[in-house]
C-alpha cells in the first residue's frame, strides 16, 4: 500500500463539537448527521478525517440501526476531488485502512459499504470521477461491487390507483405468516442482497428468516401496515411491508410468490402498499429496487414513483 504524506494526520472526532470538520466535505446526507449522533446511530469514533493541517482531504464514517449497536454499515467516504488523482487514491487508502482497524473488530466481517449517487453519473463526468475514485479505493482493499440500485420517491399529489378488486388484502397476523411467504419468493429472487444470502448456502427459509430479524423486525410503525395479498378464494399471492424507517416513509419489502408472477398482481400490492402510507397524510414515500430487477422498477415507474437517486453497495468477501 503507498504511504500517506508524512504531513497527513488521520484521526476520529473528539467529540460531536467536531462536527463542523467532518462536514467541510459534502455528501447527500450531511443533513442527518446531528440527529444521528445525538440518536447513538453515529458515534464520534466511527467518524475520521485525513487532514493536511486545517484542510480536510478525506473523511470516512460508520452507521448503525439503534444505540449502543456495532457498526451496521460504511455510508460515508468523502475525498477532495481537486487533489490529482493518484494522491487521492493514496489518502483514500491509508484513511479507509486505519479507520477500519481502528472500528471494526479485528476478524468480523467488515461492513458493507453503500452510496447515493446521481442517476446520471455515468454521463456526467464529474460525478462518474467521484464514483469510480471511491471504488477504485475500495476495490484495493478488497471489496467487490455487489449491486446498484434505483432510489426511488413516491411524492404527495402523484395519484394512486384505487383498488382494482383483483386481490383480498388483509393484515400480517405474525411472524410466522409472513415468513411463510417470504420463503418462496427468496427462491430465484432477483435481488442481490437475497442472491448473496443464498449463495453462502443457506436455505431459502433460512435466509428470510435472516431478512425478518435484520430488518423488518426492527420497524417501530404498526405492523397493522403490512398486507398480505389474496386471490378472493384465499390462496396467497404476494406481500408488501409499509414502514418508516429513521428517515423516511418507506416500501421496505414486497414480494410475488413464483406462481403469480407475469400477471400484473405486482402492480396491485404495490398500490396497496402507498395507499397504507398515503393515508398518513406522508408528502413522500422513498423505495429502492436493484437496477436489475426490470419488473419491480417497472412497477414503481408506472405507479408514478420518480427514479430521484441510485445507489450501489460494495462487500468484502
């Protein structure tokens, strides 16, 4: 690995009085990240800087679900764009590294890394050299490019189809109701998270159940939300999960059992699923689907949610 500059200090925050450092470079979600620390989501020695005495030249922090947590995910890797790029990359490297020994435990499995970018980044050049800088750093220390994916918003005034009378939606009644459907549609699920949790072996059981306890179990909102889709004889056909996480109104999960797919039922749950958070009075519903999974992101597109962001998400092996 190059050695940094010899002037280069790299150094977590003192304290959350620090905060103003950390943002002297920007990122999409610089806005949440008081709130954050004030919550325990983010704790000052997750949260480095590479300085150049005053001059912040890279910054790089973790995030977790709840206080008290370990670190659940690496959502913040800022450099300075005007350096050349090969000083760039060095800085990059020798922060990531030390930062990483310095949190993550020595022998756990790193965190994955995610960002937002533009939706047009690979036409923008400016923003196509700030994503590909990232993952060139990442990528020399290990880590693969495992998806990109779609953010998308459903915003307040966008209409939303009434219900066509094709599906019965009831709520969830438990756990155990919704893994049972959950377990099917993880078999030859489109999505990478799910394609990744597959391949390590796990059964598909297994791995929704993975899914419920990551996730879903850890919505605070009313269960009452989640809706489970059936044809008027009772037979199920799919689910969907409205939620809000710490930050936004949320579609955090749907799925179609493989016997139903290529009917357009997709349509009618996800409807069901907006309708649920549009009836909260929210002004906009974020969702994300991988940018390979054609139907789902048609679906969204023609219940009117915009195409605002995407993002990608790299993992150490």
């Amino acid at each position: 690995m190059p050695v940094a500059p010899q002037e280069l200090t790299v150094r977590p925050l003192i304290g959350p009085d620090e905060l103003g450092i950390f943002c002297r470079l920007s990122y999409v979600l610089d806005h949440e990240l008081a709130d954050d620390l004030a919550t325990g989501r983010r704790r000052p020695d997750w949260m480095w800087v590479a300085l150049w005495g005053e001059r912040v030249v890279g910054r790089v922090s973790w995030w977790t679900s709840q206080d008290g947590g370990a670190p659940l995910a690496l959502d913040f890797f800022d450099l300075d764009d005007s350096l050349p790029a090969q000083e760039r990359h060095d800085i990059g490297v020798h922060l990531l590294e030390t930062a990483t020994r310095a949190v993550v435990p020595a022998g756990a499995q790193r965190p994955e890394y995610g960002r937002f970018i533009p939706p047009d980044w690979r036409e923008d050049p400016a923003a196509r050299d700030v994503v590909e800088a990232r993952t060139r750093v990442m990528e020399q220390t290990g880590a693969r490019m495992l998806v990109e994916r779609l953010r998308l918003e459903w915003r307040e005034g966008t209409p939303v189809p009434e219900d066509s009378g094709r599906l019965v939606f009831r709520p969830v009644t438990g756990r155990e109701d919704l893994l049972a459907l959950m377990t099917p549609v993880m078999e030859g699920t489109l999505d990478a998270h799910g394609q990744a949790d597959m391949a390590t072996g796990i059964g598909a059981r297994e791995a929704a159940e993975k899914h419920y306890e990551e996730e879903l179990a850890g919505y605070t909102t009313p269960q009452e939300w989640w809706r489970i889709a059936e044809l008027p004889d009772g037979e199920p056909v799919g689910f969907v999960i409205p939620a809000r996480n710490n930050y936004n109104p949320i579609i955090a999960y749907i799925g179609v059992l493989p016997a139903h797919r290529g009917k357009g039922y997709i349509d009618d749950i996800l409807a069901e699923g907006t309708r649920v958070l549009a009836a909260t009075g929210v002004d906009r519903i974020r969702a994300a689907t991988d940018l390979g999974n054609v139907p789902m992101a048609k679906s969204f597109e023609r219940l009117g949610y915009v195409n605002f962001e995407r993002a990608f998400n790299m993992v150490w092996d």
